[in-house]
C-alpha cells in the first residue's frame, strides 16, 4: 500500500521500521517539527524524523496542519491509508477523509479505557492487571473511533512505564502490519459506552511521593512515572528519583528506612530498586548502597 506515516516520538519508531519491512510504499513521513534540546539548545530532530532521513524517506514537519496550503499537500500524495502513532497533532476531518482507506491509529491501551495522551501511566497508576494495542479508525473525537483489531498483554508486578512502553510498542508494530494486510476483510467495532477512561497528560505535581499513602499505591506511582517525571522524595536535603520499586514486608513510622533501601509506608513497606541522585546516573540499590550514607528517614 502507499502510505503516509505520521509519528513523532520513540514509541512510534518500531511501527515504521514494520511498515518499510513489510514492502509498503512510504509517500511520506510526517512529524514535529524540529525542538531545542541538550546543553547547546539547538534543534533536534524528533526520533521519528532521524529514523525516517536514514531510510531515506522524504519528511514533512508541519507545525500545524490548519492551512489549506498543508492539507492540499497531504491529499496530492495520493495515499491509500495513513498511520499515525503518538503523532501529537490534531488531524483535521479533511486530513482524515484524504487517503483511500482513511487513517488508522496505533493507541497503547485497551480501548474504550485510557483514551487520551498518557495511557501507559495512567494503566500503571491505577493498578490495571492489563493493557495493550488498538488499532483504531480515527475519526474527530479524541480516540473515539472503531476498533479493528486489539491485543491485550498483562502488566507485570514490578513493570516499569519504561519497559511496558517499549513492549507495546512492539506489539503496535506487529499489529498495524497484520491491520494493512486485512484492511478490505476487517470489521471495525464501535467502542463500547460504557469504561470509558480518560487517559490525561502526567503533571509534575504527580511525582512527589507522600509516604503516608499505602505501600501499593506509592509503588504504583515509582513504577508509573518511570522514566519520566520520575517519582521523587527528599533524603538527607537531596531530591531523588526512584525509578524502579517492589512491595515488601515491613512496618514503620511513614518514611522510615527499615534496612536497605527497604521504606515503610502508611500501610505495608516498598523495597526500591533503582534509584538517581542529582547528577549522577541511575542506580540499582546495591551499588547506591555502597556509596551513600543514607539517611534513616526520607521525606
């Protein structure tokens, strides 16, 4: 099939090395434009756009797609379908009416649950047994579109919104393959009405830990904001993420250092396993044990 593929960070990286792997024509490749970045503030290309250049994919960055001028060029590449995953604008319905077989998207939940902007958090967050890929016929509303095909997954004890992403992101790349090659025997399913969730950007705010609150909820919130923001709590006057947690046995006062990087909690402990002190690199609990004297309180 020709197709337009519109992405813009990690996440999507896989889907378009799937679609090139599989002998489809890419017309174009369509992501954010450049942003400053690093020390040096210059601009960097989005990952989608550096992985599209060293395939030698013609790129478009648009930093709206508002203009007449910007749909008519989307239409005159004669599409056949477009694929979108974590694109980060919003399609206007002339965009989404030009190819042939209309746009499809790659979403990292299972749908009707967690629509929105952050739906592998928010699945850690809220202690969700499962998750996994939608492809989704898109249509105005915010990822409200029917569904063609869905893969669950469990969520495992000790995953990280790091590890669940990249594993999901694999699967969006092995489902939109099979979704193109099925496209004309393929029912799309309505979404349900009923479960919906909404899956909203994280706020910094999230990440400060409160150890009073109970031990699965703040493992959770470590696992959840893993890699970024990063939950953090204050120990000895430093800010340190914790990257990575596991529940544990154990009882205290909120905060206090049981053994180890073992912490009591308001109810039940966590053990932490991976944590960063300010300018330095992430650690796992052993070796950051072995250079720190670590307070026997945090906050």
């Amino acid at each position: 099939m020709r197709v337009i593929f519109m992405g813009t960070p990690d996440f999507s990286v896989p889907a378009l090395d799937a679609l090139v792997a599989a002998g489809h024509e890419i017309a174009c490749v369509y992501t954010q434009p450049p942003r400053p970045a690093g020390r040096g503030k210059k601009d960097r290309p989005t990952p989608v756009h550096a992985r599209a250049a060293a395939l030698g994919l013609p790129v478009r960055h648009p930093a709206t797609l508002k203009a007449e001028t910007d749909r008519a060029a989307f239409a005159d590449l004669g599409a056949d379908i477009a694929v979108v995953v974590a694109y980060g604008l919003i399609l206007p319905q002339p965009v989404l009416d030009a190819p042939r077989h209309g746009c499809l998207n790659i979403h990292a939940s299972l749908l009707p649950r967690w629509r929105g902007a952050a739906p592998i958090h928010r699945a850690i967050l809220a202690g969700d047994a499962e998750t996994g890929v939608c492809i989704m016929r898109m249509e105005a509303g915010l990822d409200t579109g029917p569904v063609l095909l869905r893969r669950a997954t469990p969520i495992g004890t000790e995953e990280t919104t790091a590890s669940l992403h990249d594993r999901l992101s694999q699967m969006g790349a092995a489902l939109i393959t099979e979704a193109l090659e099925r496209i004309d025997e393929l029912a799309a399913a309505p979404q349900p009405e009923e479960g919906v969730t909404y899956a909203a950007k994280i706020d910094k705010a999230e990440a400060r830990i409160d150890w009073r609150r109970p031990a699965a909820e703040i493992d959770r919130q470590i696992r959840g904001l893993s890699p970024f923001p990063g939950a953090w709590c204050e120990a000895a006057g430093e800010r340190v993420k914790l990257l990575a947690s596991r529940l544990a046995e154990g009882s205290g006062a909120p905060g206090t250092r049981l053994d180890g990087l073992r912490i009591a909690c308001g109810t039940g402990a966590i053990e932490i396993t991976l944590a960063q002190r300010p300018g330095k690199r992430a650690m796992e609990s052993g070796e950051l044990l072995r250079g720190w004297q670590i307070p026997d309180r945090l906050d």
